[in-house]
C-alpha cells in the first residue's frame, strides 16, 4: 500500500493560498503570480485525490484501512479455576496491516484508535450454574475496566452443555507494534469455549469457538 501525503491514515491540511491583489489594469505580471498561486495549490489537491485513489476499490470510494477477522476452531479449556488462560486462535479470515502473531496476539502495523470485539461461544457442562470471565491484554498487562462476566445455567444432559455467546467490544489506542490479547477464567473446569462444526437439516455453517475483529477507527 502506498501513502502519499498522509502520516499514519491523517489527511495532510491543504492551506487556501493567499491571492495576490488585482490590479486596476490588465498585467502580464500578476497574472503569472495567480497562476502560480493557484497552480500550488491544485497540485496538493491533486496529490490527496491521488492518494485516496491509490487506496481505493476500483470505483474509488472505499479507503483501505487496517483491519483483520481471526477465528478459532479449536476447543479451550481451563484446567484450574484459579489460572487465567490466553484465548487462542488458528485461522486468519481477512487481514490488512493487522496480523496474528503467537497464536494468540493481535498485532497492529498502524498506530491509531482501534474497536476490537470478539464473539465467544460459551458451554457449560457442569450440572450447576457457572460463569466465564473475559478480559483484553494490551501489550500483555490487563486493560483496566475491561473485564465481563458471561453466566451460564446448568447443564442440559451430561453429555449436552448449556450455551451461550459472549460478545463485548471495546476502543484501545494502539503504536505501531502493539498487541491485543484476550484472557479467560471459569469458576468450574467442566465449562468450556466450545467450537462445532457445520451442520445439517438445516445446512448451516461451522460455529468457530470464538470470532474477534479488529478496526482501525481514527488516527490518535
């Protein structure tokens, strides 16, 4: 991706050109100076058209920005309901300037104001009720305020969970570099982020345990 005349995604400012003062009669002179002036000018303008074209679709009206959609299609367990646990994941669905690194970080190329938000499908097979605490990590320490907790009624039968979705989203200002993780704990090991495959009678798709995007959403 090419950026011309912006500094991580900011538009540079155009500044209206101070016109020379008219004269009472035609000079070759002034006219050469409103022509330059003019001329300047236009030739910024051009430049951010050109931009923004560069970082367009092909009708020329959608900017590229980062963003990135990771999924997972792996079971997580907690194996102690005193341990926070990262959230991983295994597939890349679309990415730009965003990338999953680790398995389990959410690396940003661009420094900006980001909305990241995940979408878990909780399970809880215990014959009890239950709750999932979900939090964000940046760069690895704890996003004060960021925590939710997802409670869960019992079980249905022993071998058929209680379900249900956990979806918080949240802004983090981010450099270039930085990471964003998600960590987990359960008040019970027999509750679990649970993924299922595609189904049928009805044809539908694969449930991923859990889906989380990531939005570039202004320059800081």
């Amino acid at each position: 991706m090419t950026y011309i005349v912006t500094t991580d995604y900011t538009l540079s400012q155009v500044t209206p050109p101070n016109l020379p003062l008219a004269t009472d009669q035609y000079s070759p002179q002034y006219q050469e100076q409103l022509n330059n002036a003019l001329r300047l000018y236009f030739n910024q303008l051009n430049k951010i058209v050109a931009q923004l074209r560069t970082d367009a679709t092909s009708d020329g009206t959608s900017l590229s920005l980062p963003n990135g959609c990771f999924t997972s299609n792996a079971n997580q367990t907690a194996a102690s309901t005193t341990t926070a646990y990262d959230i991983t994941f295994d597939t890349t669905e679309a990415a730009t300037d965003i990338s999953l690194v680790s398995g389990y970080q959410i690396v940003v190329a661009k420094a900006g104001r980001y909305n990241f938000q995940f979408s878990i499908q909780l399970a809880n097979l215990a014959n009890s009720t239950e709750s999932i605490d979900i939090w964000f990590h940046h760069n690895g320490v704890d996003v004060p305020r960021s925590n939710s907790r997802f409670g869960m009624a019992a079980r249905k039968t022993p071998t058929i969970p209680f379900y249900c979705i956990g979806t918080v989203n949240t802004f983090i200002d981010m450099a270039a570099g930085d990471n964003v993780s998600l960590q987990w704990c359960s008040s019970n090991v027999d509750t679990k982020i649970l993924a299922d495959v595609a189904g049928t009678s009805p044809t539908r798709p694969a449930i991923p345990s859990v889906i989380f995007t990531a939005t570039f959403v202004s320059a800081l």
